[in-house]
C-alpha cells in the first residue's frame, strides 16, 4: 500500500514527532509499502527528494507573524495524490489545522495522530482553548475513520471532548531496541569526569515544556552523593537553559549540563545512569522513557505522556512536585535491589514495544479500514 503522512516538520528537523514518523516510515519500508510524507520546507533542502527510500515533498511556508501557511498546493497534493491511506500527525499545527475542513474530501481512509492531545490540561482556563479543545477539534474528527490516542490519558481526553471511544485505538509510539540489544562497554563516567555516587540523568533538551528547573530544584533537595546531568540542545526559542544556569548557581545544586552529545555516548549514559528523571508538563508520550527503560533503568517522572501508564506497569515512579521526586529518588537509591526489580521490568516492557511492533500494528490498522 501507499501511505501518505502530513507532518508539520520532518528530517533534517529533529525532534520527537519527526523522530518517530521517521522511525515508522522505515519500518513501513520494510514491510514492503511505499512512503509519502508531506511537509513544511527546511533551509537547505529541497522540494522534492527520498530520504532513505521515503518521498518526501517540502511545500514553502507563508509566514505571519508566529503563524506559518501552506500554499494552495498543499491541499490539492494531499487531495488528489494516489495514495492508499492518509495520515494525518501533528495538532495545532498547520499540518492539520489547516487541512482539517478539507479532510472530508479525502476519498481514502482517514487516521489522525495528535502526538499530544493531553496538552490540554495546560491551557483548559484559555477562553480560546477552550473553544478549540471542546468544541472545534472534536468536530473536525469526525471525518477521521480512526483517532489514534498514544497513551491512557488521551484515550479519557478524547472522550472528555466529545470523541466516540469506538472510534479511538491506542497505538503507542515504538523504541529501536538495536541500539540496546547488548550493553555498550563502560566508560560514560569516566569521559565525562562523573565522581559522584549516583548518576541521575535527564535528556531531552531545554525546552520550555521539559520543565527542567524542577529537576535542579528537586536534585538540590536531595541527601545522597548524587549528580544530575542534563543532556540536549539548547533551542532558538522557548529556551529555559538561561533560567536553569542560574538556578543551579543559586541553590548550589550538584547538576551539571552537558548540552547536545554523541549518541553513542548518550545510549551509554542510559546504561550508567542509576535513574533517569523527567518533568515535563506535557509530553506526546516520551520516548526517552522508553529508552531508559531498555537500558534496565527506572524513571522518576511528573505524569506526562506515557510516565502513568508505565509507572502503574512498574517501570518507574510519577511524582508531582520537586519534594516528591526528591524524597522518592532518594528512597529509590538507597534500595538498590528495588531499582534492579523496576529495571527489570521496564527491560520486558521496552522488548514489547519496538519500531518493528509499532509499524506491524499501523500495517494492520490500515489494512482493516482498507476491508483487507
């Protein structure tokens, strides 16, 4: 079959959404299905090529002001292309938004993936999102043949706003295990001067939403010799590593940033790490505790993205403040033997959620709407 996905950015734009279409995008290769993906342009790249057996087709975007355009174009790419399924990915985006009042004249099934619907709980006093959330998005659903939700949390979201639950499935994002099939040989320590006791690592970048600060604040409260090190890049916009940079000098805290490293280096990191700690207001669902969790380590976590759902499995804790996550990461290093038994846990829970699983359960979402 040939699958068409709109996206609001993907390669070389990185980030979690982008990252994961392209994941699901190879993995559909492999299956033997043709690709399409339908984006916004990126400096350097041209309109049209194929990325690692993906078409990909950029259409320039008009800007105003923070809100970005399709041209015209766009639509007609989308409505008349030969395409077997489209799917759309991205919310709030103009990958969607735009598109949404022309969905009904999509003549082929129709799945959409918000990578985010539980944003919501973030905005729910907004007049103005109010009015989108429980009003225009479940209207502009309903010529959807499937939603798909990423996490429990949506699942309840979508029916909060309106949305039939037999039209909603839940079609979790995969992790690409090869890079944690076998433990890399030690040495992440050591490189980067780690003298700390316990190693507690944060990847993920300094994004607005990531809620970094209340890591440090939560690190700064804790007993044990300890070190926090906070792994990703630093974005032209929305940044908070300026506010973390200072919060760290005033609390003395024992966090130190690493900013954007070697993967290599990273998956080791996850290896030699004995937690791993988020505190995202909002995530789509989290990847990186995915990651963490192949590499054997749990995670103390606010409760976004998939952090409930896999923490009610074992794999780690949700916390919802930076005394909780400081009084349980203390208790957590202090029972070594209880973080091996999570660890083990999220090891069985990560082998069951791969790239490989994740495009055989798109595969057979779109052959059923197909009648095949």
């Amino acid at each position: 079959m040939h699958v068409l996905y709109t996206v609001h950015r993907f390669w070389p734009a990185v980030g979690g959404t982008e990252l994961a279409l392209m994941d699901l995008s190879q993995e559909m290769l492999k299956l033997g299905h043709q690709v399409t993906v339908a984006t916004s342009d990126e400096p350097g790249s041209p309109e049209r090529e194929v990325v690692k057996g993906v078409e990909v087709r950029r259409f320039a975007m008009r800007r105003m002001g923070k809100f970005r355009y399709p041209p015209r174009e766009y639509v007609r790419f989308v409505l008349d292309g030969p395409w077997d399924v489209v799917h759309v990915k991205g919310q709030r985006v103009w990958s969607s938004d735009y598109l949404f009042r022309r969905v009904p004249e999509i003549k082929q099934p129709k799945v959409f993936t918000a990578h985010g619907f539980h944003q919501w709980h973030m905005h729910r006093r907004d007049p103005v999102e109010l009015w989108y959330y429980r009003w225009h998005l479940p209207r502009m659903l309903r010529p959807f043949d499937k939603v798909i939700a990423l996490t429990g949390n949506e699942v309840e979201e979508l029916a909060l706003f309106g949305v039939p639950r037999e039209k909603v499935t839940i079609l979790p994002d995969g992790v690409n295990l090869h890079e944690y099939a076998t433990p890399p040989p030690k040495g992440f320590r050591e490189k980067y001067g780690v003298k700390a006791k316990h190693v507690l690592l944060y990847a993920g970048g300094f994004y607005d939403n990531k809620g970094v600060p209340l890591l440090v604040e939560a690190v700064s409260k804790m007993r044990g010799d300890v070190e926090l090190l906070l792994v990703g890049k630093d974005p032209a916009a929305g940044s908070t590593k300026a506010e973390t940079e200072a919060l760290i000098a005033k609390l003395k805290a024992p966090v130190r940033i690493l900013g954007v490293i070697p993967r290599e280096d990273l998956v080791k990191a996850f290896f030699e790490s004995d937690l791993f700690l988020l505190g995202s207001r909002f995530e789509g669902y989290g990847i990186v505790l995915l990651e963490t969790m192949a590499a054997g380590v749990p995670f103390v976590s606010t409760p976004a993205g998939a952090a409930p759902d896999l923490a009610a499995k074992g794999a780690g804790r949700v916390v919802r403040s930076a005394d909780e996550m400081a009084r349980v990461a203390d208790d957590l290093l202090a029972h070594p033997e209880e973080r091996a038994r999570m660890g083990e846990i999220g090891k069985r829970l990560a082998q069951a959620q791969t790239l490989e699983d994740a495009a055989r359960r798109h595969e057979a979402l779109y052959r059923s709407l197909l009648g095949e």
